[in-house]
C-alpha cells in the first residue's frame, strides 16, 4: 500500500473528533422552509408547557383527572405511535429472516423511523406520570410484581430499544468511518433483529394486554380478550402503512441521498408491502368480526357508539383493504398510497377508541384534551422528524454505504 492509499485509509479509521461532530451539528439545507417555520414556534411553545407540567404537575396543562388518569399522551403518542414503530419488526423479518432481498433499501430508514418513535414515546410516557422518578418501579417490580403485565412491557420497550439501536448502530460506525466498530456490529445484526423481532410481537400484544384490567371502563363494542392479539395484528399493517408513507415522502425530500437503483426500486417495494397490508387487514377484519360474533353485542350497533365502531370497521378498514387489494393486482401507486393514509387514521381511531373515545364513555363528565396537552403532543412529533431529517442528512442511512463497509 503506497503512503497516500495509507494516508486515506486512515482518514476513514479515525473520522471521529470533536471537531467532526461540532461541524455536524451545523444545519444544511435552507432554513426558511415550511415545515420549519410551522414547526419551530410549536416545538418552543411544547417546551415551555414542558417546563410548567414539571414545575406545577400534570394539572396544570392537562385535563387529567384520578378517574381518567390516560389520556392523549398515552392513547395517542404511545399506545398509537408503537403501532406505527411495528413497521421495524415486520421490515427486518422480512429482509433478515425471510431473506426478502427486494426490501433491503428500506431496512435502515424503518429501524431508525422505529426507534426514533419509542425514544421519543417514552419521553411522552414520562410527561404523563404524576411523579416521573417512579418510572423505575415496573422495571424493578417494585409495587407491581414480576408477574404484572405492566413490569413485562416495561422489559420488552427497554430491550426492544436496545435491539434497535444495535440493529442501526453499523450506519452510525460508518458515519463516524470506524472501520473496526463496523465490523463488529454488523456481525451483531442478525443476533439484535431476532431478539427485537421476539420483543416486539410480545409488547404489541402486551399494550393491549394493559387494558384488559379495565373491562367495566371500555365500551363493550372494543373491548374482549383478544385485544392483545388484536393489537399485535394491527401493528403489522399499521407499521407498513407508516412505511409507505413515510417513505413517499422521503422519497422526494431526501431524493438527493438516494441511489439511482434504490430510487427507481421504490415502487416496486410499495407495490409488495401493499399485498402484505392487504392480507394483514383481512386477517384482523375477521378476527373483528368472530369477536363481535362472540360477544354478541347486536344491539348495541343501533347507537351513537355503534355507528362510531361502524365507521371505523368499515370505513378504515374494510374499505382500504379492498383498495390494497385492487391497487396490488393493478399496479396503482397513488392508490397504494391513499390506502394507506386512510389505514394510519383507522389505526389512530381505534387506538383512541380503546384508551380515550371509548374509556369511560358513560362518564357524566367526559375527558376532552386540553390544547397545551396537543401542543406538547405536537412538539414531541415535529421534535422526532427534526432528528430523523438531520440523522438522514448525515449518516447512510438512504444513501448508499462506504465502498470500505462492503469489503
């Protein structure tokens, strides 16, 4: 090897420093964009409310109360959002176990997406606890037990993460031109997505699981016993809705960091998740229906509720199902795409069906979230983008690899 291939070699090797990570942190790209001029007031505005729940308690911005103790950030930006983090799971199943080469490009935006998501969701479910230190009890066991559902999903949220940033970390060792961390982590990949794929089926399930305390709280129109399969099913098709979506976008934002052949490839891999979607919603259709048949609750279809559970079921997941149907045999992307919008509301109203709409819906006073406890939900959102958008900027992530990551 001649001095300058030497000299470049170890460039690569020891791209980390101090000065390399502050010149990251300089923005790129314009400034004056929409997205940023809508999202920074919000964001300042989100801290600010931030600052006064832990200054003055959960009272001082939210309409919480002892007998509806969850609200939206739990209903929404947890028990909604690791139904959209569900894509990870799927994606690296897909592509580690099954070998599904078609779905590679993909693989390390949607692990990222996921664990973004329940980075910042955890940070939401801090927001809502009266008292946050305590955060440790269900980890422990401590007042909970090793045996509650509460401590299992406590373990599995905190392992699923670990696993997910082992799962991302090659692109970050290849962002930092660490040829030797590289190595090892990447060896590490297969170990990290069977152990997070395990994790994540058990949690999705075990949120559900959650609610199978509160029987006599939830509308009987969703609640059963089968909300923890329930759960499990509809993160399948909630993730790969969030992967087509996020996607798309990505696709337009960030074409610049794309591949001519990753690029073109985008919508043959849209066209292949929209079956998987299609066959996913069916399975949870009919799950829907045995446990409406099994519960026997025909008269309570003739009420508001009813109608509400009606237009759920059908308009949000029947109907885009048969679209994801249609749209796989013909081939039609922008109906591919609408499906899935429509999937991602169905998801977030069944969500809030189960955790806030139908809890306590006999309830003389009903809860109705306060608008700083929006804002703050929208603040942890426009927060996670701010990162993804600037951890995409800078890392392999839609780009390819190193030419030295391949060898």
């Amino acid at each position: 090897m001649n001095n300058r291939a030497y000299s470049l070699e170890n460039e690569k090797e020891h791209k980390f420093s101090w000065k390399f990570l502050f010149s990251e942190l300089k923005p790129k790209g314009k400034w004056l964009t929409p997205f940023n001029i809508i999202s920074i007031p919000i964001i300042l505005l989100g801290i600010s409310l931030i600052v006064i729940r832990f200054w003055k308690g959960l009272g001082s911005i939210t309409n919480l109360t002892q007998d509806v103790p969850w609200g939206l950030w739990i209903g929404f930006d947890v028990v909604t959002g690791v139904a959209f983090a569900g894509g990870a799971y799927v994606v690296t199943f897909m592509v580690y176990v099954l070998n599904m080469k078609k779905y590679h490009p993909i693989v390390r935006v949607t692990v990222l997406n996921g664990f973004l998501a329940y980075a910042f969701y955890t940070g939401a479910l801090l927001l809502d606890l009266g008292r946050p230190w305590h955060v440790v009890n269900p980890v422990i066991g401590n007042s909970y037990g090793t045996s509650s559902v509460l401590f299992l999903v406590a373990w599995h949220f905190i392992l699923y993460m670990l696993a997910e940033l082992i799962e991302f970390s090659p692109a970050i060792a290849e962002w930092l031109g660490s040829r030797h961390a590289q190595r090892i982590l990447s060896g590490m990949t297969i170990a990290a997505v069977i152990f997070g794929i395990t994790l994540s089926t058990l949690h999705q399930s075990g949120l559900g699981a959650l609610y199978l305390m509160a029987k006599e709280k939830i509308h009987p129109l969703w609640y059963s016993e089968f909300i923890p399969m329930l759960f499990l099913v509809s993160s399948i098709f909630a993730g790969l809705s969030m992967v087509i979506f996020e996607g798309s976008i990505s696709h337009k934002v960030f074409s610049d960091q794309i591949s001519e052949k990753n690029y073109h490839s985008q919508n043959g891999i849209i066209h292949g998740l929209s079956k998987i979607c299609a066959v996913a919603m069916f399975a949870y259709f009919c799950l829907q229906i045995l446990v409406f048949l099994h519960t026997k609750r025909w008269g309570l279809l003739n009420t508001p509720m009813g109608y509400w559970f009606l237009l759920e079921m059908i308009g949000f997941v029947f109907i885009p199902m048969v679209m994801f149907f249609y749209s796989y045999r013909t081939s039609n992307i922008f109906l591919i795409r609408f499906a899935a919008i429509l999937t991602m509301i169905g998801v977030v109203l069944n969500r809030l069906n189960v955790t806030v709409i139908g809890f306590r819906w006999d309830a003389a006073v009903h809860y109705v979230p306060s608008w700083m406890e929006i804002v703050v939900t929208l603040a942890v959102i426009f927060t996670e983008i701010w990162i993804f958008r600037w951890v995409i900027r800078r890392m392999p992530v839609l780009r390819e690899s190193p030419a030295w990551a391949k060898e």
